[in-house]
C-alpha cells in the first residue's frame, strides 16, 4: 500500500493533486501514520494555502460553479434591455 508521504511527495513534484491521490489520502489519514506521514501531510496543507499546488477536486468544482453562473447570465440577459440598464 501507498503511504501519505509517497503521495504526498508525488503530489508536491508535479504540483497537483489528482481525485484518486486525494481518496487515498483520505483513506490513508483514517488510519495509523506516523510522524514522517502527519509532516508530510501538513506539507501537502502549506503547499496548498501558497498556492503552490493545485487539486484537481476543487478546479472542477470551481469550473462546474462558473459554468452554473454563465448558463444563468446566458438566461437573463435576453430579458435585459437598454432602457433597463439606464436606471441602474
């Protein structure tokens, strides 16, 4: 099996966390580690508040979210006219 510190250092070499590499973490930190493991998870978490790794999970959501917030501007906008946007 996998330990948290080869995923996480795979994950901190190509600067991405793919969907699988993150259940098996998820699945990994559920049982026992040891210190190595616990650092290179908290490793994993720096990385991510600096911005220096990307993951997969939440650039989907975000692209999902964005998609949402066009197809409802798209939805709208016919409903808008000139005469409408004068009084905002």
């Amino acid at each position: 099996m996998t330990s948290i510190r080869e995923i996480v250092s795979e994950a901190l070499a190509h600067q991405y966390l793919s969907i699988e590499a993150e259940e098996s973490l998820r699945q990994l930190m559920r049982g026992k580690y040891g210190p190595d493991d616990f650092e290179a998870f908290m490793a994993l978490q720096r990385a991510f508040l600096s911005g220096s790794l990307r993951q997969e999970s939440r650039e989907r959501l975000l692209g999902q979210q964005n998609f949402t917030i066009a197809a409802v501007a798209d939805s709208i906008a016919p409903a808008c006219t000139t005469r409408d946007l004068s009084y905002a």
